[in-house]
C-alpha cells in the first residue's frame, strides 16, 4: 500500500485530530471523538442541520460544517456509518431547541443508526426530522428511488437546507427546501480504478487497466457496465445520456453541475470533463446556473469522476446562491 | 430433569463469542470483500474486542450479553454494530431472570433477538442476508422445543439449520443491504453476515452444551 498513514486503525481519529486543528476557524471538537461540530453551533433560533457518514469521503463530510451549512457531523471508519451514538451527540450538538434535520445518504447502516439516535434524542424533547439522498441514478431503478443510494448530490442538499434553515426557516421548511432538492437531483459516477481501505489492505475489487466501471459508488460498488475506457468528452456524454433522461431535464432549464473527483483524479482532468458537460448542456438549451468543479465528495484514493445535475427553481435557486463558509464549500455573499 | 446450566456460570458463552470472532476475522472480511467493502471481520472484532475490556469477574451470561450488545450498539456503527447489538440486548433482556438455562430459555433468548433484527432491518428470509441463517435456526430450535427436546437435541437442530440457512445464502441474490446493489453479481458467494451468525450460534451452542454437560 502506497499511502501516507501510520496506523491503520486509527486513520479515522488522526484524521478528525488533524482536520480540527487545520480548521480551528469553523469547526470544534466536542465530548464525543466523533463528533465534530460548527463553532457557533447551536445557534439559538436556528434549526439544527446534522449528517454524518462513513469516512473517505473527504470533503465529506465534516467539510461541511460551517456557516449557513451543517452544524454538526458524525464520522464513521472509513466507509462505514457513525454509530447510533454519534448521530445522537450530533443531534444534540446542533439543537437550539427549534428542531433538527437530518440530512444524510441512503446506506442501510447509516439508516439504522440515525433511526435510533432520533429516537433517543425524541426522548429528551429534541425534533428531529430526516431527509435521505437518494440521488445515485445507477444505483436502482426508476420505480424503485427509494433504493437508490445518496453520493455527491448530498452536497447539494446540505446547502439547500443549511441555507433554508439560515434564512429562518422552520423545521418543516428545512425539510422541505432539502428534499425538493435531492428530488431535483441526479448523480452519476464512473471509476477507473479500485480503492483500499487502510485497515483492510488491498482493494476489494479490481478495474482492469484500459476499462472504467460505469455507474460505480462511493465505496466501490460495482457499477452497471464495464467497458472500454473512453476520452473524456465522450465520458461526458455518457453522464450525460444517463443522468438528464431520468429526471428528466430538459430545454429551458436552469441547473447547478457538480462534478466531483473520487480522490485521485487530477483537477485538471475533471475540467476537461466539464468543459464538455456544459457544451452538451448548451446545445441542449440547458443553461448551468452555477457549476462546482473539484474534489467535493471522493472515494479515498480511486481514479474517477461523478456528475450530479440539480434543476433549479427559484427557491432553490436563493438557497444555492447563498453565502456559507466551511472547509469544502466556500462561497462569498453576491 | 431436563438438561439446564446456570446463568451465573454462562459468561464463558459471551468469551467464546469474543475469540470465535477473532479467529474468524480475516475470514470474514476476506467473504465480506467479494461483495462488500471488506471490513466485517475487522469491524467485528474491533467491537467483540471492546466487550472483552469492559467485561467483570462474576458477570452472568445475561449481564456479560448485554456489555456485547451496548458495546456494539453505542461504538462500532456500520450495519453490524446496530444490528448485532441489539441482537445481543434482546437475548440479555430474555434470559436475565432466568437462573437455570434450559431449552425453553435459549428459545425465547433466539426469538426475542430475531425480532430485535426484524424490528430494525427490513430483510425477510431469502434476501441473502444474516436471516437467513438466523430464521431457520429460531424456527428450527422452537419445534425442537415444542416437541420436548432438551438443551442438546434442541441446540443440534439450530445449529444444523443454522448451517443450512448459512449455506444457503451463496446461491442467493442480495435484496437489501450494500450488496443488493449487485443484482445477479452477488450470487455465488456467502453472505458475510449470515456467515458471522453462522459461527456465532454454532459456538454459542457448542459451550452451552459443554456447561450443561
């Protein structure tokens, strides 16, 4: 293994113990190791906005707290969702007694875990509401959304309903704002190589060179076809070909494009696939509102790249172009 | 009399459990990694591990079952950790006024930790997934129950049934959890968690027999 850890045990704490230090302007420790929330957080009369996931994902997800963003975050080991604990301190770490919303991906731990933890927060008086991102178009069919997985779209979420809960919204609205935009979202992600887990050691699957998996996960998960690897723009268009039928997107709209590396993609290369993206978009009467291109939600180290496609209305529009400030998405005020 | 062990003496049950794991761990992460991420054993054990540390002289094996269920619910996560802990607590809460274990005791511990399971997850039997060795080995030891067996023949029956829900998960496709993301690429390889709960019963059943021997 080729990487720049000590222990693989305890990559996770290292992790947290670094990122908290490096970030000591937005972000503070809590009682609990695998919390980490908002400096300001809870900020009375606001509504409490916490997610929390496996680890590998960086900027996913503790670069997302901060202004106008999430609160507080609970961190899993690498790939493998925070505990019922964690979701629970989380919880309470954000609450200002307006009620919390949980916005997080669809991943049955991560489903099991928040389900007790807002149980447990029900009984001290917290309310806690949920929304789960199921935004991965691969990942089932159609008919069954409520299947689908959350990946780079969660992101789009987070700032929908951070922004909507800033602006005063009530928990009802929060919610609202977050699950109109997961419901307007759709992602994609194609990988060319494996990752591994530190712990684990060698990768748990394995692209041969000169293939990209299509439709692949945020933890690898096999896609929906292997084929030949393809240029870029021509990668391009298969996103494309998948994520705006499905929605679907069409003429006239107005969109925010997120493409994501999935960790060891050079930034360079993810703006060659943009470039193409938003000339098919163009020639389609798309119009892009406000792209993100970088390294917003990865896969440890694998070589790939998402596309997520979100069609904008004029709330979702207020909320995305909202100032906010953390460690993965920085936006000054218009 | 029919064949029982004393509940004060069972903690043995809960360190048997604790090494069955670790002698098991790269095994099972080597299954989980087919299809999975590759981190069931290692994430096992990190929690079986925990319990160890926190477990007391002269604990029963209801309290030392319920150090292992709040240890895995609170601190390890992932799917496991909530299922398998309460798991764990339901078996605990069972068994705990219980002085003597007998058949009739290990039956409500099986059950009432199945329906812990089914309470919070959404798999049925066939869904490829640690059901499927847990199911038939609950229904299998309660007619073994029912029709009068004790302690050993009623624990040979789990066990037996057990192995061949386990087993019977390598022809199976995922319907939920991370692998049913697979479809038809998951078939042909056990599933990691009912392989974990494969190993955890036939153990447990192996030191119940030796303690009510």
């Amino acid at each position: 293994m080729q990487r720049i850890i000590n222990d693989p045990d305890l990559v996770v704490n290292e992790m947290v113990e670094g990122f908290l230090t490096a970030h000591s302007d937005v972000v503070v420790p809590t009682d609990n190791p695998r919390v980490v929330k908002y400096k300001h957080a809870p900020i009375a009369g606001k509504v409490g906005i916490v997610t929390g996931g496996g680890s590998g994902h960086k900027p996913a997800f503790v670069g997302y707290v901060g202004k106008n963003l999430v609160d507080a975050v609970a961190v899993g080991e690498v790939f493998s969702s925070p505990t019922a604990k964690a979701f629970y301190d989380a919880i309470r770490a954000a609450d200002s007694g307006k009620g919390v919303a949980v916005l997080y991906g669809n991943y049955a731990g991560d489903v099991m875990n928040v389900k007790m933890a807002a149980e447990e927060a029900a009984e001290d008086g917290i309310t806690v509401r949920t929304v789960l991102a199921n935004d991965d178009v691969p990942s089932a069919a159609k008919d069954q959304l409520s299947k689908r997985r959350g990946v780079a779209g969660e992101v789009l979420m987070w700032k929908a309903g951070g922004a909507k809960a800033a602006l005063g919204g009530s928990l009802e609205e929060v919610v609202a704002a977050a699950q109109k935009a997961i419901d307007h979202t759709r992602s994609v992600g194609i990988g060319l190589t494996p990752c591994t887990i530190p712990a684990v050691g060698k990768p748990n699957f394995q692209i041969e060179p000169g293939k990209m998996e299509v439709g692949i996960g945020h933890h690898g998960e096999p896609g929906i076809r292997v084929e030949d690897l393809q240029p870029a723009d021509r990668m391009a268009e298969m996103c494309l070909e998948i994520v705006l039928p499905d929605l679907p997107f069409g003429k006239g709209d107005e969109v925010v494009v997120l493409v994501s590396g999935l960790g060891a993609t050079p930034v360079m290369e993810q703006y060659i696939f943009y470039r193409r993206i938003e000339q098919v978009l163009r020639d389609k009467g798309i119009s892009v509102h406000r792209p993100y291109v970088g390294n917003y939600f990865t896969s440890l180290e694998m070589m790939g790249i998402t596309l997520t496609v979100m069609k904008l209305d004029d709330e979702l529009k207020q909320l995305v172009d909202l100032e906010c400030y953390s460690m993965g998405l920085r936006q000054a005020a218009e | 009399m029919s064949e029982s062990f004393s509940n004060t003496d069972g903690r043995v049950i809960v360190d048997r459990l604790i090494a069955v794991i670790r002698e098991n761990k790269v095994y099972l992460s080597e299954i989980d990694g087919k299809i999975g991420d590759g981190d069931h054993g290692i994430n096992m054990d990190k929690g079986f591990q925990l319990c160890a540390s926190r477990l007391e002289e002269g604990m029963s094996m209801s309290e030392a079952l319920r150090v292992l269920g709040r240890t895995l619910l609170l601190e390890i996560g992932g799917s496991m950790g909530p299922l398998y802990g309460q798991f764990f607590k339901a078996m605990a809460a069972a068994s705990k006024e219980a002085e003597r274990v007998d058949a009739a005791v290990v039956q409500s511990m099986l059950e009432a930790g199945y329906a812990a399971i089914r309470e919070l997850g959404e798999a049925k039997p066939g869904d490829k997934t640690l059901v499927d060795t847990l199911a038939p080995a609950a229904a299998a030891l309660a007619a073994a129950v029912n029709r009068g067996a004790f302690l050993t023949e009623a624990l040979d029956a789990m066990v037996e049934s057990a192995e061949a829900g386990w087993k019977s998960t390598e022809d199976l496709v995922a319907k939920v959890g991370r692998s049913s993301r697979l479809g038809e690429r998951s078939r042909g390889v056990l599933d990691a968690g009912a392989t974990s709960c494969y190993l955890m019963l036939k153990a447990m059943a192996e030191n119940m027999k030796e303690l009510a021997a």
